[in-house]
C-alpha cells in the first residue's frame, strides 16, 4: 500500500513552492505601488485597478500558501542576506550577518490570506467610496504600501526584518489615518499613532539588540531553541519579553498604550477597515504569536500577556459602551478583542488566539464599511443624530446586523467558534479570572455592539437643520458587493468541525501547547453571555432609557477613556513647556554667560589694548565728581536724621 502511494503521481500541491508563492504574495504590493508611482500617476481609474488587480494577485498567492500548508504542515524558510561583513574578531564573532527572506507555515499562511483578502475587498469598496475624493491615486498607493508592509510582518524569518517592517506599517498608519491631513483631528491623531507606534519600534530594536547580543542569532526559528538552553537566566528572558511586548503592545493598543486606536477612526472607512481588521492593530498580536517560544519560555512573560490582555479587554468594551461616535465606539470594540487575542497567548490558548484574529478580522472590516457609508448618508458620526434606518437602508441594516452578531459571539457566527476555545482553555486550566474576564467580555462586547445597532437603526431618524431623512439611499455597486461578501465571510470563517490538520484551531499549533479543545459548558457559557448582552442592550437602547443623572459623570469619565488621553496630552504639553524653558535658560543665560567669559577673557588677553586707551585725567575728575556726589548725598541723610531725632 505505501509502495503504490509512494509511486502515485505528484499534484500542484506536492511540488509548488509554498515559499516562492509567498514571495510573489510579497512583491506584488510593492511591483504594483511601483507602476503606479512611475507610470499612472495622473491617471485615478487606472491606478486604483492596478492597486486592486495586483492586490487580487496576492490574494490568490496566499491561498494556494494556505492550500498547500493544509496538505503539508510545514516550516519552510526562503532566507537571503541583507548585510554580511567580516568584524576581524575571532570565533562567532568573526562574521556579522543580517538576513531577509520569506517563511511559510500554518501561522504565517492563515494571517497573510487574511490581510491579502481584507485589502483586496477593502479596496474594490474603495473604487466607489473614494470616486468623489481628492487624493485618490494617493489613497490606494498607501493600501498598496500598507499591504505590502503588513505582508511582510507575517512573512518575516527574524527579528531584522520583523524590524524593519514594523518600520513599514507605523508608516503606512501614519499615511492612511492623515489622508485629510486638512483636517486638525486627522493630522493629530496621525501624529499621535506615528508616536506610539515609533516608541514600539525602539522598544523591538532594544529588544533585537539585546537578543542578538546574548544569542548571537535573529531567527525566529532558531531561537525557539536557544531560550530554553540556559544561556540567559529567566531575568534576561523577562527582559526580552518586556521589550517584545512594549512593541506588539504600542501596534496592538493594549492598555496604556491603547490612547493611538481611537483616533484612528479619523481615516476613511476603508483605510480605517484595514487598519481594524487585519492592519497595524494586528501586528502586533501576531509579533507574539511569532516570538511565542520567548514569551513561552518564561512564565512571567505568559503572566504579562494575561493580566495586561485582561485589562485591555475589559477597559476598552466599557469605553465603547459610552461612547456617541459611531466609529470611535467601533474601535473601542477591536481595542477589546486585540486584549482578548493577547489574554488567550497569556493563558496557553495558542491555536485559539489566532483562530480569534482570523474570525475577528471579517466583522470588523464589515462594521467599518457599513459605518461608512451611514456616516456619508446621514452626514454625522454622533450616534445621537441617527436612529431610524432600519426602513430606509434594509440591506446595510441587515449585513450590519450579521456583522454585530458575528462580532458578538452569537452562535453561529464566526467568533462565537474563537471564543468558545478560549473559555475551553481557561476552563482547561481551572483560572477563575480567565474565565470571569472572557465572560464578562463577551457579555460586554455584545451589548456594545447592538448599542450602536440600536442606536442607528431602531427609533426615528433625528431631524437637523439642512438635513433630509427622505433622500437618504441604501448602500449599491461595489460596495454593496464588497460588504455582501465580508458578511458571508462572517457566517463560514469560524465554522469548525473539521478534524485532523484541517480545524482552524488544530492548524496553527506551537510545541509543547495543548490544543484547547472545545466542550459544551464553553460553548454553552459563550452563546448564553452573547445572546443575553444582547438582549439587555437591545431593550435599552432601543428604548432609548435615558441614563440616572447620578451616573452622568462616570458616563463622561468612561467616553472620555478614564481621561487617559488627556493624561497624554498634559503630560506631552509639560514635556513641550520644559523643553522651551530650557531652551530659553540656554539661550539667554547659558549663552550669556558664556559670551561674557569668552569677552572677558579675550578683554584680559589683550592688555596693550586697553592700557593705549587708559586716560588719567577723565579718570581723576569722574573719580572727584563721585566722590563729591556721595558727600552730598550724606550730609542731606544725616540732616534729615537729626531732625527726627530733635
């Protein structure tokens, strides 16, 4: 029987290259940014179809990865060398080598098929959304450049180029977030993100530094093996992980560094759709799950991850629960399932964070487009203006409803199946506050999400001046085709029930992690705290029950995200005021005396000089004038004394 398998023909599958179609995935972003930049400039149309059709190519290249992945589980590298110089140093020393390259593996192939699809519908909904834009040719150059760099990050061997990438995406975000860089709120929070995610970049190269200092070696791969070979003792492994997790933490707003996501709802609905799903909030999560085998060899690393994911989670659905903008309480929602995702690497749940990233990815984009094009019909972002639509845009009111449902965890929508692995873990473990928090966030979050449904569809449409409510139209073309197939994507992409190599959470694996096999309390707890926040939400909101005036200040405190944005602010105002004082102490006083030193020595140095000018007799008189002057000055004091005294 294994002889005449042994001779059967070999298919696609057997023989293709999983790493070279991953390189073409790669370069063709970047092959298409570069045609468009050097030859169709000027032209919208034409530009915009080159973005999608060398998106879509990738798309394709991603799926035959994951295709070929499913029938052969392997880790297949495609290294090249970057840098290679002689040190003139002996032994390990002697040679200083930095590579780039591209891998191909379960992990890598599951998310790379992700942010090639989500661009690529992204931008067949931006052909329509943005016709009437300034910036066109612009906006689908940086999604371009953006899928090329978010590419790299899942495609990338070792921490140079993971370096380097990450460089690419804070770019990339900074680019999308700014694109109506006219308006003050976009250019400050593009600014902001570019801050944040900058301080992450250092921190990753700190934490580079410091492992090619101790390791003497970059790749993922490679270093799986080194961390547990008692080389570093477990400070140094708690130092590295810090280091790696300040940077995915900066990319994936977890709590304190949470203050960038928010304000990146300043980018148009796609960019901001990308961003959400599968962009720059995304790599960081996975910069962990890639450096697992660090934060897995040291236990207060997984520690780190599971308290700081927890208070992610958990801060950021109750931010979203008060929130009046409609995109804003959208992305206090992802800064909630990016601290779930990073909670399930902290408690062991490997397979089940990335299952979540995967199935989280598809209602996100969905909630963002739709929002989209609600904002352009109704022309507000405050939830407090809208109300009514359910008659007047059905079909983005239906999709949009899948959408809430999927991001829910109602069962049988995509990530009710992510989160039922989740709680299976915590439960595996017997963890009291794992299983309280995934609960809780799951209650939470579905009362978040069919609040802004609520809030948007349900009631009587708000009358405004200038504003009407009759020539409001339902959602058409290629973006009612684009949202159409994100919905479906949110009903299949968390099906499981395929055993073997093929389960979603069976597929991405790491050594020496249990599976957290689902069971029926798990499943049972996920569809009961689902299904009832969003009952509870529902008969509020859509009732509209106004809030006890005793809670109106913790409602200000919660929109306002426990001021800790404000906290920044105040924090960077002071920083500026100190530099500028300094600036002026160095001006005028450091400066100053630094001048009259360097003029009173040059003055003592030449004495020549000032003894030709020495005259006697001006100096003789002046000295008699003064002298004259004070005997005045002192017989009128004393005068007036004795007189006091008399």
């Amino acid at each position: 029987m294994l002889t005449l398998l042994a001779a059967a023909p070999k298919g696609p599958l057997d023989t293709w290259s999983p790493t070279l179609l991953a390189l073409f995935a790669l370069l063709l972003p970047l092959i298409g940014l570069i045609i468009v930049l050097a030859f169709t400039i000027d032209s919208r149309r034409v530009s915009a179809w080159i973005a999608v059709i060398f998106t879509l190519a990738a798309a394709i290249c991603t799926i035959l990865v994951v295709a070929i992945e499913v029938a052969h589980p392997l880790h297949l590298e495609r290294p090249a060398t970057f840098l290679q110089f002689f040190t003139g140093q002996s032994g390990s020393a002697a040679e200083f080598t930095l590579q780039w390259g591209v891998l191909a593996d379960p992990l890598a192939a599951v998310v790379s098929l992700t942010v090639a699809l989500v661009s690529l519908l992204v931008q067949i909904y931006a052909l329509a959304f943005m016709r009437r834009e300034d910036g066109v040719v612009r906006f689908f150059g940086v999604l371009l450049f953006a899928t090329f760099a978010m590419l790299g990050v899942t495609l990338s061997t070792n921490y140079f180029e993971m370096l380097l990438f990450f460089g690419l995406v804070t770019l990339s975000t900074y680019l999308m977030i700014g694109h109506w860089w006219q308006r003050e709120e976009a250019a400050a929070a593009a600014s902001r993100a570019f801050i944040i995610s900058a301080l992450g970049d250092i921190a990753l190269l700190a934490g580079v530094a410091y492992i090619y200092f101790r390791f003497n070696e970059l790749n993922f791969q490679t270093l799986s093996g080194h961390y547990t070979g008692g080389r570093v003792s477990a400070n140094g492994l708690f130092i590295m992980a810090i280091l790696v997790f300040i940077a995915a933490a900066a990319k994936s707003a977890q709590f304190p560094l949470h203050v960038w996501l928010a304000g990146s709802a300043q980018a148009p609905a796609p960019a901001a759709a990308l961003i959400h799903s599968t962009g720059s909030a995304l790599c960081g999560v996975y910069l962990i799950a890639r450096a697992y085998g660090l934060f897995h060899a040291s236990p207060r690393g997984l520690a780190l991850l599971a308290i700081a994911g927890g208070l992610t989670a958990v801060l950021g659905v109750l931010w979203a629960l008060f929130q009046d903008n409609l995109k804003r309480a959208i992305a206090y929602t992802t800064m909630s399932e990016l601290g779930l995702m990073v909670l399930a690497l902290g408690i062991g749940a490997y397979g089940a964070s990335i299952f979540e990233l995967f199935a989280h990815a598809w209602p996100k984009a969905l909630l963002f487009l739709a929002a989209g094009v609600i904002i352009r019909e109704l022309r507000t972002e405050r939830m407090a203006e809208m109300g009514g639509l359910w008659g007047r845009m059905r079909f983005t009111g239906v999709l949009m409803l899948i959408a809430v449902a999927a991001g829910a965890g109602i069962p049988p929508f995509s990530t009710f199946w992510s989160k039922d692995t989740i709680l299976s873990k915590a439960l595996e473990l017997g963890s009291p506050l794992a299983i309280a928090v995934v609960t809780a966030v799951t209650f939470l979050t579905a009362m978040a999400l069919v609040r802004i449904f609520a809030l948007v569809f349900t009631g009587e449409t708000a009358r405004r001046r200038r504003f009407e409510p009759d020539r409001i139209r339902d959602a058409g073309g290629r973006i009612a085709f684009t949202m159409a197939m994100l919905a479906i994507a949110c009903v299949i992409a968390g099906i499981r029930g395929f055993r073997g190599r093929t389960d979603p959470v069976a597929f991405v694996t790491f050594p020496g992690v249990s599976l957290p096999n689902s069971h029926f309390v798990a499943a049972g707890v996920i569809a009961a705290a689902a299904v009832l926040g969003a009952a509870v939400a529902f008969v509020v909101y859509a009732r509209r029950v106004p809030l006890p005036a005793a809670l109106q200040p913790v409602r200000h405190a919660m929109g306002e995200g426990l001021y800790v944005d404000r906290a920044y602010r105040l924090a960077a105002a002071g920083i500026l005021s100190m530099s500028r004082a300094a600036l002026w102490v160095e001006s005028r006083v450091v400066d100053g005396v630094l001048d009259l030193v360097g003029d009173s020595i040059e003055f003592a140095g030449q004495p020549q000089r000032w003894l030709e000018e020495f005259r006697t007799r001006p100096l003789l008189i002046g000295f008699f004038a003064g002298v004259v002057a004070l005997g005045a000055i002192a017989i009128v004091l004393a005068g007036g004394i004795i007189g006091k005294t008399g």
